[in-house]
C-alpha cells in the first residue's frame, strides 16, 4: 500500500515542466497540418520509425527494460540515443516505471493503469502523476544495471539534447515544414501511440493467456507501435524478444531484432517455448469499462 499511496500523493500536483512541454508539442503538431510536403512526410515517417521502433520497441522496452536479448554496447547506446528522439524521458527513468508497471500492473503501485481511470492511464500519470520522474534511490532498486553506466546516466539526465540537435538540423535542411513534420507531429503521435499500450492494450482486445492483469492483445496498436500492442503475449512472457506470436501478428520490431541476428549484431535472444504456448488461437475479447 505504500507504494499506492506514493503515487496518489504525487496525483495531487500538476507536473508544470511537462504539461507546458505537451501544450507546446500539440499545438505545433497542429500548426504543422496548415504546412506540407511529400519530404517532410517521408521524414516523418522514417523518423517515427527510428524513434518509435530502433529507439522504444527494439531499445528502451525489449533490451534496457527486459533484457531480452543482447548487443554490442555501441549497439545499445545507438538504440538508445534514438529512443529519447520520442521524448518520453530518459532511458533510466523509462526502464524504471516499466519495471514498477510489471511489478504492480493493474495493482496498488502500478504508474498507469486504467483501474484508475481511462484518461490517468493514457495521459493523466505524466501531467499529475510519476511523468516519467524518479528519485534516485528508486532508481537504483529498479535499474541497477543502467544506473553503473556513464553513458545511460549521462543521457537520461540529457535525454532533450539529441531532441534539440534533431531540430536544428531539420530546420537547417528544410525550414519551419520540415522541423514542425519531423519533430512536433512525429513525436506527438508517437506519444499518444505509446500511450495507448497503457491505457487502451489493458481495456479491449483479446486474450492468448490467462494473466493476472488486465493485459490484451490489440491489432491497431500493435500497428500503430511497431509490435507492442501485442501486451497479452508480452506480460505472459515479458523477456521474451518476439511479442508476435501468430502470422497475423505483426512485429516490426521483432523483424528488426531478426536482423541483428542476421548481421552477428544480436545474440542470447529469449523466446517463449513452444510447449507454453497456449493452443488456443483466440480468447473471448476482453472489454472493461473505465
């Protein structure tokens, strides 16, 4: 209970850094629809994949938080340098509220579950809650690995700066269009595609295991993140590299960890074994009111 407590003491206040952060972000997501080009649209793209997929999927989630496979440590510091283009934080503080979310899911203590109301697990935790911010003894109970490396350390107190460097050479390249497409746009949608394994990946969908959270597989998210709406798998199984399990599943960033492998650039990947598989294809859909 302490930890529910903790948490419900820090719902009390409004994160002002963030929530002024996220206005600024929105409205120029906005502003950039009233501009347009086809470069600015394919730099988007590719930058939404290099952040959401290299960056969250294949680096912050599957290889910082679970471990769930291993790279060469140049490996690992790329990966994670495109992970803080999505500006959700810095690896450390990421790491660390996904391992309590694993620890407590839809529990006392869980940073973001929707047991706590639809719009605190998809938005509300960052503006009035944890926002990715911890304090340095949580961090080392959570991420000791993390917290021994100077590098992790150093970028998760400046996780902005690659952010910045990003925009100035976009504005450089291609003005005011190019900047507002390929930052403002990309990493407000790519937010909101995070978040939505928060809140919406624990409310609708299906279920391949019987888990003791409130976990789902849900195809648009999965699309929308590159793999990571397959949540039902993934808390089954969390160290398990691949969150695709079925054909149709789709797994982007399980594709991209496969090409690791090819090019000698990942090893030690964890699998779930066949014989946990559950033999059902489907569960009845899981839908809960908020």
């Amino acid at each position: 209970m302490e930890a529910k407590t903790e948490l419900m003491q820090r719902r009390t206040g409004i994160n002002w850094a963030t929530t002024i952060a996220m206005v600024v972000f929105h409205a120029l997501a906005l502003a950039a629809l009233f501009t347009f080009s086809w470069t600015a649209v394919a730099v988007s793209v590719v930058l939404w994949w290099v952040s959401g997929s290299l960056g969250i999927g294949m680096g912050f989630h599957r290889l910082l938080t679970h471990r769930g496979y291993k790279t060469p440590r140049w490996v690992e510091y790329f990966l994670t340098v495109c992970g803080t283009l999505t500006l959700e934080g810095g690896a450390i503080d990421w790491v660390v509220t996904h391992r309590i979310h694993h620890g407590h899911t839809d529990a006392p203590g869980d940073p973001h579950t929707p047991r706590d109301g639809t719009w605190w697990a998809h938005m509300g935790w960052i503006l009035t809650g944890t926002a990715q911010q911890h304090g340095e003894a949580v961090m080392w109970r959570y991420a000791p690995d993390l917290m021994r490396d100077r590098f992790h350390v150093f970028l998760n107190r400046f996780f902005w700066l690659p952010q910045i460097v990003l925009g100035v050479t976009l504005f450089a390249l291609g003005g005011w269009t190019l900047m507002l497409w390929g930052v403002f746009l990309r990493v407000t949608v790519g937010l909101h595609a995070t978040w939505l394994v928060n809140s919406a990946t624990h409310m609708w969908g299906s279920r391949r295991f019987e888990t003791t959270d409130d976990s789902t597989n849900l195809w648009w998210v999965a699309l929308l993140t590159f793999g990571e709406g397959w949540h039902n798998n993934h808390h089954a199984h969390p160290t398990a590299a691949r969150h695709g399990l079925a054909w149709y599943e789709v797994d982007v960033n399980w594709w991209g960890i496969r090409t690791l492998q090819a090019l000698g650039l990942a090893k030690e990947i964890k699998l779930i074994k066949q014989s946990a598989l559950n033999p059902r294809a489907e569960a009845e859909p899981l839908k809960r009111a908020a």
